[in-house]
C-alpha cells in the first residue's frame, strides 16, 4: 500500500503551503489512499490516473475542484464526489463503477467520461450544462428517459454497447452535433433522431440494420456531414452508397471516405480549365491569327517610312548635310590619329580580320534575336514560362546560360499551378481530419480527457 504523505507533494511541488497549490498531477504511483488531499482546499485541477485508488471519499473537502481524472483505477463506486459542485470535467473511465447515481450532485459537470465500466442503467440527468457524455463499453441495453433534461448535449457516445432500440430518448435534444453508437443491436434508425438538426456525425458501424426502410429517417438529416454504416448487413450492397448520397445530398464523408464528385462534374470542370489554357496560351480563331500577322507586318513597314522620312528631310535641308558631313571629317580624324599611335603588332592584317568577324556575328545574332521573339509569338506551342523570359531578356546585355536558368526557375517559382483532378470543397477535411470528429480540446472545459470511441 501506498499512501500519500503532504510533504512530499509539498516538496515535489517546492510550495510550502497546501492551500496555494492549484494543481496535482499524482499518476502511476500505486495509491490506495488520498485522505490527505484534505489539506489542499484550494485545488482546481487533479489527475490520480493510473494508481489503484478504490475510494475517493478523501476528496470532499476538495470543494474548488474543476477538473478530476481518476482513470484505469479500482474504484467501484464513485462516492466521495457529491460535495464537488463546482467540478466540470470528471473523467473515471476503465473502472469498476456499476452505478453513476452520484453524478447527479455534480450540478456544474460538462463533461462526463466513463467508458469501460459496468454500468448497465444510465441515470436521470439534469445538468443545464452538460454538453459531452461518454458511456462506451459499458453493458447498457436500454436509454429510456434518462436525457430527457439534458438539452444542452452536444457529443454522445454510447458505442460497444449492448443497445437495441433508441426510441424516443433523443427527442429533447437538439444540440446534438455528434452521436457514436457503433457495435450495438440496433436496427432501426428512429425518426425523433431527425429532430437534433444540428447532428453532423452519425456512426452507426457494426449493428443489425438489414432494411433499406430502417434508413428512411435520414432524408430528414439535413445538417449531416458524416456518416458511417460499415459493418451492417445492409452495407454489402453495392448500391447502397449511391441512394444514400441521394438521400442525404450535404453529405461529405460516407464510410471514413470522402464523398467523391460525379464523373460530369469533373469531365466539365476538365473542359473549362482546358478552354481557359487555350484561350491564353494561343490564338484559337482564324481572325487571332490574321489580326497578329497584320501587327507584325506593321513594325517593318512602320520603320522603312520612318527611314525614308528621315532621308527625305536629309536632302531638303543643307545646312542638315553639311553639319553631319564635317562631323564625320572630324570623327575619322580621331580614328587615324588613334591607330598611328599604336604599335605595328597591333594592327596586323590578322588582327583586323578576327575585329571584322566579331562584328558581322554580332549584327547576325542580334538579327536572329529579334526574329526568333517574332517566332516565339507566332507559335502556338510556345509556353508561357518561355515567353516571360525572352520578353525581359535584353538583347544589348548578353547573360550566360547560368543566368538563364535562375530566371526560368525563379519565374517557375512565382506561377502558381492549379490542379485538375482534384479541387478541396469548402468544409471538407481530407487525410487524418477527415476520420477525426472532434479534437479533444472541445471536451467540457478543454481538458485531458479524450473523446473515447
């Protein structure tokens, strides 16, 4: 046996006085005892999981407690918490517990976890802000009355029980967003479910349901997102999942899968991002094209007129000639004085053939760049990326291959590609978040317990 010593946790805690400590955390210590939490009055949070504690008659002077976890104990009953009305969240799953009948003095609880006990008859519950009950694994056959009060649920779980019939249990609650009673007996969707219109996730995996007519109530199920029916005899057959998608049209998630898109829409959607692609990637008319040869066609003739005004107005005017004449005078002047002074190796015949070669491949190259970007246009084929590159390389600055490469790269970067196939839907998870209901934050206050299937 090992009981707890006040010291101890005063010096683990290196706190002095029990009555400023707000928060233990005494799991996977083998207790058996907890008389001595008496002393911490002012305690708000408390974990015991994991220890082998079969009394928690030494928490009722714990009167501040929030937040209580006793899970994977030995307890047998759960006496020792009527005193805790300000408690929220109380976790005591896989216990011993046969009865929950002391919950009912937990007027300020929001959360109750209790899975895996065995608790066969649930309790009538009144709490105003209970929104999480979860009682999976626990040998219960009937509902009854028991959540008739309890109009603030928003998650229940009674999975890998022994339920047959739901009838009318539902009928006050409204808020539900959430119901898990897979693995039972049950056989027959009842229609009062249809009355919680805000349930979006219904798991009814592993019952007796045989009967297209036991489904019918779920054309009432408008909110409905996700919905599991794997593990019922009705599921082998292989049209069921269409007549389910026509009866619930707001349906995301069938079986744990996401609802795929129907060949139509994806063959249209197909079509308009092909059109879209074509329409700005290349002329697709006749008249395009006529329109683009005809702008191109006007560059060379635009610039012979201008030539030949420039010429015209040359000859007209003298004193234009005779400027431009003595400018050239001067200009040779210079070029001769230059090359005098320069030494006789430098001008050999062979020198001045490579200057001349260099020249002409430079007035071939750039002809070829401003025909190549006419080419680049004219054709369809052209991608866009190259398009972008060639329009903002400047043909005077020559860049090298390198720099080629980053600009191509760093314009690949800055498009943004827009699949085909698959497009995201609003609201609809995908991967791992579309198997996840709710995250554990959303239990009660936001506690520790998880939300047990």
């Amino acid at each position: 046996m090992t009981r707890l010593n006040s010291k101890k946790i005063l010096e683990e805690n290196q706190n002095k006085d029990p009555s400023s400590v707000t928060s233990l955390v005494l799991t996977q210590k083998a207790l058996t005892d907890v008389s001595c939490l008496t002393e911490f009055k002012n305690l708000e949070r408390l974990d015991l999981a994991f220890n082998n504690l079969s009394s928690l008659e030494g928490l009722s002077s714990c009167i501040n407690l929030k937040w209580l976890s006793v899970v994977q104990n030995k307890l047998e009953s759960l006496k020792g918490i009527e005193r805790l009305s300000k408690l929220q969240v109380l976790n005591a799953g896989k216990n011993r517990l046969k009865s929950m009948t002391e919950v009912t003095h937990l007027i300020s609880v929001r959360a109750l976890i209790l899975n895996e006990n065995e608790i066969s008859t649930i309790c009538k519950l009144d709490q105003k802000e209970l929104n999480t009950l979860v009682l999976s694994r626990n040998p219960i056959r009937k509902i009854g009355d028991s959540l008739v009060k309890v109009k603030c649920l928003v998650q229940l779980s009674l999975s890998h029980c022994q339920l047959e019939n739901i009838g009318s249990s539902f009928k006050s609650l409204a808020d539900l967003k959430e119901v898990r009673l897979a693995h039972n007996e049950i056989t027959v969707i009842p229609s009062e479910l249809a009355l919680s219109t805000r349930l979006q996730n219904l798991d009814l995996g592993n019952n007796s349901i045989s009967n297209w007519s036991a489904l019918k109530a779920l054309s009432s199920f408008n909110s409905l997102k996700n919905l599991n029916l794997q593990g019922n005899p009705i599921a082998e057959n292989d049209t069921l999942a269409k007549k389910v998608k026509k009866l619930v049209p707001n349906l995301q998630i069938y079986n744990s899968r996401p609802i795929e898109r129907s060949k139509a829409n994806e063959r249209n959607s197909k079509k308009d991002v092909k059109s879209s692609v074509v329409d700005n990637s290349s002329p697709s008319k006749a008249s395009d094209i006529k329109d683009l040869n005809e702008e191109q066609n006007e560059v060379p003739r635009n610039e012979k007129t201008s030539k030949k005004r420039i010429f015209s107005e040359e000859e007209d005017d003298p004193s234009i000639n005779k400027k431009d004449t003595n400018m050239e005078k001067d200009e040779l002047k210079k070029k001769k004085s230059k090359v005098n002074k320069l030494p006789a190796k430098d001008i050999s015949s062979s020198n001045k053939g490579e200057i001349e070669a260099e020249d002409r491949l430079k007035r071939k190259n750039s002809k070829k760049v401003k025909e190549n970007t006419v080419d680049m246009i004219d054709d369809g084929e052209t991608s866009f990326m190259d398009l972008i590159t060639s329009s903002s390389r400047d043909p005077k600055e020559r860049k090298t291959e390198e720099e080629t490469v980053r600009a191509k790269k760093s314009v690949s970067e800055a498009l943004v590609t827009f699949p085909v196939n698959k497009k995201k839907v609003k609201g609809v998870p995908t991967g791992l978040a579309a198997l996840q209901l709710f995250s554990p934050d959303e239990v009660g206050m936001g506690g520790h317990s998880s939300w047990d299937a």
